[in-house]
C-alpha cells in the first residue's frame, strides 16, 4: 500500500457505492478522523483526502473499509476506466443469467400453479432450481448492499429488495420442503388448488431482473463522468525535453519546473504553460481556446500546455506546471461539475428514505397482528411476506430504463443521443442555450469567401497565383485558397513557408507573395489605402494580401463557414421561449459577425476555456438553467458545468463525455429536438414513477390484510410493469416541433 507524503491530498479510488448517499455515509466517515478533509464523488467513485502529520493513506482506506466498503489508492485515470468496465461487465453478466432463467421460470411457475392438471412430478423442485441462480448470483449485488447497510445501522431500497427476494425464495421453498401450501388461494372467482406457493420464485426471479437492468444502465450512466475527466487527462503530454548546458533531457513532465526551458518539436504537445524563447512555429490552439486556426508564435509569445506544435521547433521557458497549468484547471472544473451533479439525490433516494423502513415495519406488524388475532403461522407469514413483495419495487425499476431505452432508440432517428436521466432532469427548466461558435455554429473549416483585384489586376487571377503557391502548404488557409482556384492552379517552384506571416514561390516566371500586411511592408511591397479599406471591411473574415512581382495585386478573405441548418435553429429555440448566447474564444468583430448572421443577440467572446465555465456558473447563478451546446475540448469544462450539456458528435471526445447529450448529425436542429425529447422522457418517467410509488402504497393495505395473495400480487406486479412498459412504449411516437 503506497503512502502519502503528509499535508498532501491523497485521491482514492472508492467502490462498493449503490447510490449517492453511500457517498455520504463515507464522506462523513473520513471527515471523522482528526485533521482530515474529504469530499467524495459518487459519479466519479472517487475520494479526495486532505491528511494531516501522522495520518498516511492506510489510514484514509481503512476508514472506508470500515465504513463498509473498499477503496484503494488511486494512481492513474487509466484505472478508473477499467474500473468502471469491469463493474459495468459485472452487472451484465448477472443481468443476462437472470433474464435468461426468469423467463422460463415465470411461465412454467404460474402456468402450472393455475393449471394443476399441467403438473408433473418435481416440478415444484424444477422452479426452484431455475431460482438459485437468480437470487444467489444475479441479485448478490443487492444483498451485499443491503447488508452493508443494516451493518450501519441504516436502510435503503436495497434492503427492501434484498429482504423481498430472500423472503419469496425462503417462503416457496419452505412451503415445498414442508408440504404446507395450503389449499389454495383465492382469485376473486374461486380458490386454486394446492401448490401454489412456487409463483414466489418468480415473483424473486423478476423482480431481480428488472432492478438489475436499471443498476446496469445507471452504472454505465455514470461510467461517463469518469471518462470526461480520463479525456482531458489523456490531453496532456507525458513527457518533457528539458534543456540544460544546451542539450535536451527527456524527463516526466511532472518533474518539469517553473523557469526552466523546454524543447517541442513539430508534432509533439506542449508540457506546460509558458513563452517561447527561441524559434517560431504554428501551434493548433483549437483544443483549448475553440480558435478555427492555428496560431502562429515567436520570441515572446505565449503558449498553453496540452496544445500541439505543428511546423518548427520552439524552446518555451515554463511559467505554469503541473496543477497549476490551464488544461489541468480545466481538469478541475470538470471534476467540480461532475461533484455537483452527483450530490443532486433523484426522487427515488428521497422517497426510499422513508418508504423502505415505513414497508419494513408494516410487514413487521402484519405479522405479530395475524399471529396476535389467533391466525395461523402460515396465514401471517403468508400476509407479511405478500406486503415485502408487493412494496418490491419492480414497477419502480422499469420506470427509468425503459423510458430511457424507447427514448435512445426514439432519439436515434432523429440524431440525438441522450447519455442519462441527469440530461432529462436538467430540461424541466431549461431557458438560457449557449452556443460555442466554431465547429458548433461553424463547420470548422476554412472557405474563401470573397477576392479582390487591386491595380487593374483580376480576382480570379489573384486566386489562381494564390491557389499555386498555397498548393505546397498544409496550413488550413492555404487549403482553403487552393480549393477555391477557378482552375488547376500553375506549378510553384522555390516554395518557401514564411513561419507566423504567409508563404511565397516563383509562379509562371514570377515571384508571388501570399501573407498579412505586416508581411508586405517588411518585404517592401507597398499597401493601397484600397487594400488597407479592404481588409478592415471584412468583419469576421480573415484578409490575407497577394504580392506578384513586387507589387500588390489583390486579396483573398476567408472565414469559417457558418451551418445553413444555424440561423432557422436558433429561430426556433428563440419560439420555444429560449435564450440564446454565442460564447467563443474568438475575436469580438468574429463572434458579433457570426450571431448577426444566426439572429443571436447576446455575445460573449474572447473568453478563454476556463472563462467559458465562469460564465455559465454565472448564469446559473443569476436563477437561469442552462443548456451548453459545444463541440471542443475547451467546452468540456463549460459542458459539464451546465445543467444540460450537449455535444456535437464530430467534436472532440472530450466534449462528448462532458455532455448529457451528444448531437449526432449535424443539422443544428438536433438542439431544439434534443430538448423538446428529453423533456418529453422526464414526463414519461415521472409518471412512471408517480404510478410505480402510487400501486405501491395502494396495495401494500391490502397485502397487509391477507386480501393479496401470491398469484393476486403476481397479476398484480405484472399488470403494474405492463403500464409502466405501455406508458414508455408512447415515446416511439414522438414528433419534434409538432412534426
């Protein structure tokens, strides 16, 4: 067991969690031991532990060991990942022996308790072999959990199943080995014969069954949250060149310190945050400011850990490592997110924090009335265990995993995929939609978008010479004014990439300078005032000026190309009573351009990936519920942070597991869609849950009163799963925007 080093955070990897207020039961464990602080993440399954002198994190595992579960030193994201996995696989390979045996089991089980004259000799014994490995594996989960918590002195709905399966299995199979099923049950139009008592296993097959589906799809739910933070981790790079005496050692990053240079190479992510010292270089900033193109750097400017340097080498001296960097902020505000969401208790937690113990102690005096009213011991059993099986929440289980499931599969048509029930949730009072802009509201890429001539010259010639000599550069303006020549643009020779400023080459027997204004008069060629007017008219474009022969000929604007599905989306969500606000990393004049051309009247740009989160806590503050709609890594942080994140699906993958929903096609019509169905599965499943709780407390007088008995409650559970199911199954008919 590794140790801590003492006054340092210790991060623990926590398992055994069912629900959020095992999260709780453990934070306050820790929080017990002197000088400790702990916060610890259900989503995540994670425990923060600050130690004071003389505690180590021996101490911190064994605290939640005997909290009643287990934890281990955390040591890389990769493990939560296989963590999670493994649990994942875990719960489906119990989930699917229990399906497989619950379905024979139910009908040869009632079948044959209806149908006497079906039976065959060991068929009580056949139903109950079936069983086994139903209750014993495939529920193990339950009874693990329900026991950790009786250990505490506590309750949850775990108990409540735990206790029903184990007394319905107990119940049916003691009836079996003692012969004493009775004469019959009662059905309204008659009584049953003898034996009937085997209905109770699969009253405990299918109620496993169910229960275990929904912790199976709740489990890789939360799955996501981990792999959001894994994500941004797997952003930053491993290793650093560290230049001492002139030459470069390869060292771990973590190791890297504040003042010291670093080397980067094309190709290579930066370490650390920092300011070039030597060479220039284009750096693809997209993963962390949203800018569509790359940045050019030199002597003196500033660069970001877990960018990428693309053309030449650099040497940057550190001014941020470790903690302190943008990407591993970046970090921490997602796990911050992700702790928020995780301590919001659904409705189930709460109602089962006085259902189980009220169902517990019903069942409790059901039986001590029937025994105390000179009934026999099988009448109060009978009555007592029918109130633990009746109150099993199998209604309950379905109602949030086949709502779930019909909406997925409807939300698969339309291009949406909603991730989780804390998406639905976040839509009851959605009214503020914030858009990043590039790769969201844009496509991302490059296109020309006008070209001038000046000096007599011809803009498609313009484009043609520009077309030749960009043809030799990889950078994404240069791609754009290659694809935009009217014609197989001329053979370029002597290219040479002019690093942070253009590119020039000899076309045709002459030389043709493609670059800024500031590369022109450090060239010498002289800029109209027409070119300078020019440039400054073009608003959110890009200008870039075209020199042929010593003299300026014309000039070529580019832009990031705006969605044609942009502007009729963002007028629907503005009919569906919604605010909208475009939020970038990108220039003023850019963003006001682009939300002009959409209809959106409220702009936020220049705002840097930590920023972006900043704003949207701000907005919630102000009592708004915020939906994020984004597409890059530096959304990540403004994604989870939002009450419903939402991805574009050719984004980054960071933005994907930030999100509550991921926006498969690129029609931005997916948004207003996405929220009108998620909407309309919160309703479908808090009726299932109103139904679920309601049957429930319906029938738990009667069962109490000896009027429910198995093959009633049976019909009963099953005709309540059906609606449930039925309710779910309308989800199929959805038609977004009254379609």
């Amino acid at each position: 067991m590794s140790t801590a080093v003492a006054g340092e955070p210790v991060e623990l990897a926590v398992s055994g969690m069912t629900c959020a207020a095992c999260a709780t039961r453990v934070e306050r464990k820790l929080n017990k031991l002197d000088g400790v602080r702990a916060s610890v993440n259900y989503a995540t399954e994670r425990a923060v532990v600050h130690l004071p002198e003389g505690l180590d994190a021996r101490d911190a595992v064994e605290a939640v060991r005997k909290a009643g579960y287990d934890a281990r030193v955390r040591r890389r994201a990769e493990d939560d990942r296989a963590g999670h996995s493994a649990a994942v696989t875990d719960l489906r390979r119990r989930l699917v022996v229990a399906a497989v045996l619950a379905i024979p089991l139910g009908n040869l089980s009632i079948t044959l308790a209806l149908v006497p004259s079906l039976r065959f000799t060991g068929w009580e014994a056949l139903c109950a072999l079936l069983a086994v490995p139903v209750v014993f594996y495939s529920a193990w989960p339950f009874h693990r959990a329900a026991a950790r918590t009786l250990r505490h002195g506590s309750s949850s709905m775990d108990t409540l199943v735990s206790i029903g399966v184990l007394a319905s299995f107990g119940w049916a199979v003691w009836s079996m080995v003692a012969g004493s099923s009775g004469p019959g049950y009662w059905l309204g139009f008659g009584v049953t014969d003898g034996g009937a008592d085997a209905v109770y296993l699969d009253v405990a097959a299918g109620v496993t069954t169910f229960l275990l589906a929904g912790r199976y799809f709740e489990t890789r739910s939360r799955r996501n949250a981990v792999g959001l933070l894994t994500a941004l981790a797997d952003l930053a790079a491993k290793d650093a060149r560290v230049l001492r005496d002139g030459v470069e050692h390869a060292v771990p990053a973590a190791l890297l310190k504040v003042g010291e240079l670093f080397v980067v190479r094309p190709g290579e992510a930066l370490p650390a945050d920092g300011v070039v010292v030597e060479g220039a270089s284009t750096v693809d900033t997209s993963a962390m400011t949203g800018e569509s193109a790359p940045a050019e750097v030199a002597e003196g400017s500033r660069v970001v850990g877990g960018t990428v340097n693309r053309t030449g080498r650099i040497v940057v001296r550190a001014t941020e490592v470790g903690a302190n960097t943008q990407l591993a902020q970046m970090s921490v505000l997602a796990e911050q997110a992700a702790q928020r969401k995780a301590g919001v208790q659904r409705l189930v937690d709460r109602v089962c924090a006085v259902f189980v113990p009220v169902v517990l102690a019903i069942s409790l005096v059901t039986l001590l009335g029937w025994l105390a009213t000179g009934h026999t011991a099988r009448e109060a059993f009978t009555s007592a265990v029918a109130v633990l099986i009746i109150a099993c929440p199998c209604a309950l289980g379905l109602a949030t995993p086949t709502a779930l499931m019909v909406g997925v599969a409807r939300a698969a048509g339309l291009g949406v995929l909603v991730k989780g029930p804390q998406a639905l949730e976040a839509t009851r009072a959605v009214d503020v939609v914030v858009l990043d802009k590039t790769g969201t509201v844009t496509t991302g890429r490059m296109s020309v978008v006008a070209s001038a001539g000046f000096g007599g010259a011809d803009s498609a010639e313009v484009l043609r010479w520009a077309g030749a000599v960009e043809s030799a550069s990889e950078h994404p303006i240069a791609a754009a004014i290659t694809a935009a020549s009217p014609a197989a643009p001329p053979a370029v020779s002597g290219f040479e990439a002019l690093v942070g400023a253009g590119a020039r080459g000899e076309v045709e027997g002459a030389e043709v300078v493609v670059g800024s204004a500031a590369l022109m008069a450090e060239l010498g060629v002289s800029v109209p005032e027409a070119a300078h007017g020019w440039l400054a008219g073009l608003g959110a474009a890009t200008g870039v000026l075209v020199a042929r022969g010593g003299g300026l000929v014309g000039g070529i604007a580019v832009r990031d190309t705006v969605r044609p599905s942009a502007a009729s989306a963002v007028e629907r969500l503005h009919r569906m009573g919604l605010r909208t606000v475009l939020l970038t990393g990108d220039s003023a004049a850019a963003a006001r351009a682009v939300a002009e051309e959409i209809g959106v009247r409220e702009v936020r740009a220049e705002v840097r990936p930590a920023d972006k989160a900043a704003v949207v806590e701000e907005l919630r503050a102000a009592g708004h519920r915020v939906a994020v709609v984004g597409d890059g890594v530096n959304d990540g942080p403004a994604l989870a942070s939002a009450d419903l994140g939402m991805a574009v699906a050719r984004g980054s993958d960071v933005a994907a597991q930030a999100s509550d929903v991921v926006l498969v096609r690129e029609d931005l019509h997916a948004v207003p869609d996405a929220i009108e169905l998620a909407a309309r599965t919160l309703s479908t499943i808090r009726g299932n849950l109103v139904w679920a709780f309601g049957y429930n407390a319906a029938a738990i007088p009667l069962a109490a009163f000896g009027l429910l008995n198995p093959l009633i409650a049976a019909a009963a559970m099953s005709l309540s799963s059906v609606l449930v199911v039925t309710n779910s199954l309308r989800l199929r008919n959805f038609r977004p925007g009254g379609r």
